[in-house]
C-alpha cells in the first residue's frame, strides 16, 4: 500500500458507499483533507446522497454514482466500505485479488487512535446504552466522546480527540463482522445489551448473525473487561470466550460468585466483586419503560467497573434525557402524546414499547421485512386502542396477526401523511381524562418510503408538526 494511514498524501483511495449518515462521507472527508486522491462510488443517485456531496464541495473528489467500476477497486491503494456494504461483494474481492486492502471507518480510526474506549452491541438498547454512557462520562471528562453506529463517524472528531480521553462506541453486527480477527478491537469495557432475531436478510441464520456480534470481546486483554447480559440466553457461553474480566447485568440479584448489578424494586445495585457490599447505581429515570431501566443499567455497570464512582453514575442516569428516535417523546397536543420510536426495526422493539406506555395508544406500524418472526406481537397488538399500518412486506405478517386475533385496523396506508391523520383521527375518538399516546413504532426497517430509520422519525416529526402546527421539542 503506498502511504500509510496516519499519511495517507497521494494514495488513492475508493470509499465504496457514500451513504447519508455516518462512516463513508467522514471517511471521504479525512482522506481528502490528507491529500490523498479519493474516489467515492455508490449506487445511489446525485440526488438522494446531495447532503453528503455538499459536505465534500471544495475537495477534489471523483464520483462514481448509479453504478461501480472494477478500475476503482483493482488500481487503488486502499478501500473503505461503508458497513452496510455487504463483504461478498464482487468488487471488494476483485480488489483483494490485486492486493488492496479494505478497511473501514472504525477500523481506521482504532488503527490511528490509542484512546481508551467502551464499546457496546447488541441487537436493541445499544444506542441507548452507549449514549446514556456517554452522557455520564461526559459529565465526568468533558472530552468524552460518542460515535459508531449512533450515526457519528469516529473519524469525524479524531482530529479534536485528546490522546486519553474516552470513546465510547455503539457497534452493530455489520461494523463488529468487519473488525472481526483484524486485532485492533480491543475495548477496556465491552457490554452486550441483548440478542434478537435481527438481519436474517443478510445472515444465513441467528449463529452467523451472532458470531460477528462477539467480536466485541473476542480480543479483550485480561485486565479489561465485559459486561454479558445474565437474562439473555444467548450470551450463556460468552464469559468462557473471552480473556477479559466478566461481569453481568440482571433483572435479578445476581448468584452468589458472581460480579455486577442487577434491578432491585425501583433501583439498579452493583459490585464490583462478590465480596464487595452493594452500591446504588440506577434510581429514577426519565425515559420510559423496563427494557430501558435495563439498558441504563447495562450503562451504569459499564461505567462503575470502568472506575467512574457509584454517586456520580446514579446521578448521571437520572438525568439522562433519551436518545432521539428511541420512544423519543417530542410533542404533546390537545392531550395526546407524540412518540417517535423509528428505531423499532424489529418486532420485539415495537412489543416493549407498547408495554411502557402507561396512556392508551394509538399505534401506527409496519415496513419492510427483514425475514423475521413476527410473533413477538402476538401478545401485544390488543393493547392498543386503534391500530394503523404503513404498508410493506413485514406489514404483510403483521396483518395475518391482527386478523388472526380478530384485532381491527386502518390501512395499510402507502403513505405516511394519510397514516398520521388516521391515527390522530382515532386519538380524538378515543378522548379519555388520562390522555392517549400516539406510537409511531414500525417494527420493520424503513427501505422503499424512507431513506432509513432516522430519516422516517424525522419526516414523521415534521408531518405531526405540520398537521398540529405545533413545532416538535429538539433532540
């Protein structure tokens, strides 16, 4: 490879996947400013990647859009694929024929980077998780930062980062699969929140989806350490997998020998190890719902092994405002409640955000399918008052559940607008003293109508606004 990573002046480099969020456009970002001589190629349009195009304005950039070209990737000297690349790509093996490496934007960063970092995956609360971490950390170092998967590129602020501040990092199974055996992941604290069926459209099947979420401790060193969620069946073999110090997370007190924190009543207590006595890590919260208490005491663990003390935990968690597209409550209106839960990607998100919310519900649902299992809403789609679909290929499954439980519904709608004034049309009916929630939690991903999650809870922020005229709080 000519040059090197920390002086990348005149490589060429290819950034396969430019996206709209994230790691392709910071990558592009930090090669060009180096001087290296970068080409971005995706196969989406100047039209929708316009954004990320604007931010490189200036840059001597060559674009290569709608399509890809082999000469990109045969006669470079190193490429960067976006995670949602998928790593069988043709064209990623033809540049590994001819000797180019692939990296990532992680993996660049991790190479480049020496800062401590608390990493945490799962298929659901990980950006929770990892934002309520960083939260308290920033409180406890205000040079503490937070990207991955969150949508922010660590490469976007290595350039500000002090040489021992920590990075905390939300890591998805793409992101974990393409670290995975490159040895530069290797975290003080990793955490797992929990494993749900997710991305069988690209995985052969759960044990391969797996697999490359246990990169994040696989090459711990044994004076760091990771948190396994102790409810979660999947994680059952995971502490005899890695090198690191194992400590667990539990909706239960915790076996005798064993070392972490678990929910007790109204509070999270945690040790560090057996023979030490309990400490508060967890009292009240603002954002609603168990599987958050849980998510925040995964956070807090993280934090308490990682040396921030139990007091400044407890308070940093309880003023903890939420995360953005995450049972995010942005707006209240003549009595109803507007919830922005686009992240829902899956069925069981969308079934624990209709158990935490106490009002009665007007649910607005359905998207694409990711060949899930649907039956985590079996027991659920009663609850709410009224039910309206958005149409797709998951809302398919989710309507053969509706009828088969003899539960009524509006739609499915092609569009969000009309889905929105149903659903605020069933809210005034329903009229009770105590209020009504509308949901918006679509249990599917967002492919064909929306861009991705983010931009679908942003446009169904900016159509509640527009419809009640009333502006929607800041994130």
């Amino acid at each position: 490879m000519k040059g090197d990573l920390s002086s990348p002046s005149g490589m060429k480099v290819t950034v396969m996947g430019l996206g709209i969020h994230g790691g392709g456009l910071a990558s592009a970002l930090f090669f060009a400013r180096r001087g290296a001589e970068v080409t971005v190629t995706d196969l989406r349009s100047e039209k929708v990647l316009d954004e990320a195009i604007r931010q490189l304005h200036g840059f001597p950039v060559r674009y290569v859009l709608e399509r890809h070209e082999e000469k990109d990737f045969e006669s470079a000297d190193l490429v960067i694929k976006n995670p949602a690349v998928a790593p069988g790509s043709p064209f990623l093996a033809r540049a590994r024929e001819h000797g180019v490496p692939v990296e990532t934007d992680l993996s660049v960063f991790l190479s480049l980077a020496r800062n401590p970092v608390l990493a945490v995956t799962g298929s659901k609360g990980k950006s929770t998780t990892a934002a309520a971490a960083a939260f308290v950390l920033f409180r406890v170092d205000p040079r503490t930062k937070l990207g991955g998967n969150i949508t922010v590129s660590p490469l976007s602020f290595l350039d500000d980062l002090a040489p021992d501040a920590p990075v905390v990092l939300e890591l998805s199974s793409w992101q974990l699969g393409d670290l995975r055996g490159k040895g530069i992941l290797k975290p003080e604290v990793s955490a797992f929140t929990v494993i749900l069926p997710d991305h069988l459209d690209r995985y052969a099947g759960m044990r391969e989806y797996v697999q490359d979420k246990k990169a994040i401790f696989l090459e711990q060193e044994a004076r760091q350490k990771a948190v396994f969620n102790l409810d979660d069946p999947w994680q059952r073999g995971f502490p005899e997998e890695t090198r690191a110090q194992t400590f667990f997370c539990s909706s239960r007190k915790l076996a005798p020998g064993l070392s972490g924190a678990w929910l007790s009543g109204d509070e999270g207590t945690a040790r560090r190890s057996p023979d030490e006595a309990a400490q508060v890590i967890l009292a009240s919260s603002l954002i609603p719902g168990g599987h958050n208490r849980r998510n925040l005491l995964c956070a807090g663990l993280m934090l308490f092994v990682h040396g921030v003390p139990a007091a400044a935990v407890r308070d940093g968690l309880a003023s903890f405002p939420g995360v953005e597209h995450r049972l995010e409550r942005f707006l209240s209106w003549k009595g109803v409640a507007f919830y922005n839960d686009s992240a829902a990607t899956i069925p069981h998100a969308t079934a624990e955000a209709l158990r935490s919310l106490e009002a009665p519900v007007v649910l607005i649902t359905g998207g694409t399918d990711k060949n899930l299992d649907f039956s985590p809403l079996r027991e659920v789609l009663s609850l709410p008052r009224a039910v309206v679909l958005l149409a797709g290929t998951g809302t398919d499954k989710i309507r053969l559940i509706l009828e088969e439980r003899g539960v009524p519904y509006d739609g499915p709608f092609d569009s969000l607008k009309p889905a929105v004034e149903q659903a605020m049309s069933r809210a005034a009916r329903v009229g009770t003293g105590q209020g009504v929630a509308i949901l918006f939690s679509p249990g599917c991903t967002s492919f064909g109508m929306f861009l991705n999650e983010f931009d679908r809870g942003r446009k169904f922020k900016s159509m509640v606004s527009e419809l009640t005229g009333a502006p929607a709080s800041a994130p």
